[in-house]
C-alpha cells in the first residue's frame, strides 16, 4: 500500500514537473508588482513595445506551429512549422524589430563575439546561441536571481542553455513567471511553467 502510495506521488510530482498537470496562475497582482510598461513604440502603432510584443507572442502561438527544424529561404518560417526562436522571432518581428537584419548586421560587425564559421543571414537569427550574444550586448540585461521576482516581467526574453522564449503575464505560487515557448513536437500548452535556476540570459528590449 505505501509502495503504491510512494508510486503515485512520484508520478504526480513528475507530470506536475512536466507541466502535464496544469500549474495554478497567478498575476502581479498577488504579488503587489507593479507592471512594466515600455516608454518605446518601435512600430509606431501606438502600442508600446512590450504589449506589442506579447500580442504578437500570442498571435504567433495561437496558430499552433508544429515543432520542426528547417530551414527557409525567407528567413521567418511561412508554413506550419517553426522551432522555440520563431516565437522570439515574430513576436519582435511585428513590434518594429527584425532579428534577420539586427542579428546579421550585428554578426558583420561584432564577428569575434560569435562562434559562427560561415555567415548565413536566413538562420543565423534563428540560433539561441547567436539570439543570447545578440541581446547580451544590444539590449538590457537583468537579473538571474528568481527569487527577484519583481524584476522578471512580461514580455521579457529568456535564455536556457539550448533554448529560448519570452516571460508571460501569469505566475507560478512563487512569483516566478510562466514562459511563453515552443520546445517539442505534440506540445500542447506554449505557456508553462519552466524557470528554475536554468536561465542564462535575462534581457529586455530597451
């Protein structure tokens, strides 16, 4: 009866860890967190950058892409399929800021801060290693602590060690924010609970 009962809180623990099992959302205002407003409109559509950027986050995912890695001589993927920097991608694509050309020019111009053999603009922006050099060093760089949860807002790009996405407007119990992303094949919820002490870029556009 233990060993059955050992079993199944060890299989809750694993689907709740796995985001199988939905995480209960809280929002800033449980935390008394005032939130981020950007002061900048890239796009001028009279939309300031960072609800632009989560309009577009949620635009993009809400057309359920299919995890697959390819590449496009567009650039941006335009079929159904796109991997975890598309979501970056179009999410700054439509609030005035296009990773393609930023993150090339930046390339040609910074070339010893990238590991990059042969310059290929249609895929470079679309490597989270290329990404977390590119806003290192072009926008504002913020805290790894999680437990400063005041400083972790929505709308803000985090970096994983292979991975990338951007911090919604929800919580966990903790405060610390759930992240909008695309990481697998059949993923069914693109806004989970995922931060750890596993971030190793915390950037804001500014």
């Amino acid at each position: 009866m233990l060993f059955i009962l050992f079993i199944s809180c060890l299989s809750i623990c694993i689907l709740y860890t796995l985001n199988i099992i939905p995480h209960l959302k809280y929002s800033n205002k449980d935390f008394n967190i005032t939130r981020y407003i950007s002061k900048i409109d890239k796009d001028n559509d009279g939309v300031d950058d960072v609800t632009d950027i989560l309009k577009n986050t949620k635009a993009y995912l809400a057309t359920n892409p299919e995890y697959k890695s390819k590449y496009y001589s567009t650039g941006y993927p335009n079929d159904k399929y796109g991997v975890c920097t598309d979501v970056v991608g179009f999410a700054l694509l439509n609030a005035g800021y296009d990773l393609r050309e930023l993150v090339n020019e930046d390339i040609i111009n910074n070339r010893d801060n990238y590991n990059i053999e042969v310059i290929d603009k249609n895929i470079d922006f679309r490597r989270v290693n290329n990404l977390n050099v590119y806003f290192k060093n072009n926008s504002l760089n913020l805290t790894l602590d999680v437990k400063d949860i005041d400083k972790w807002q929505a709308g803000d790009i985090v970096v994983f060690k292979r991975h990338i996405g951007i911090l919604s407007e929800h919580r966990n119990s903790k405060g610390i924010p759930f992240v909008y992303h695309h990481n697998r094949v059949n993923q069914k919820n693109y806004e989970e609970d995922i931060i750890r002490e596993n971030v190793i870029g915390h950037y804001r556009i500014s």
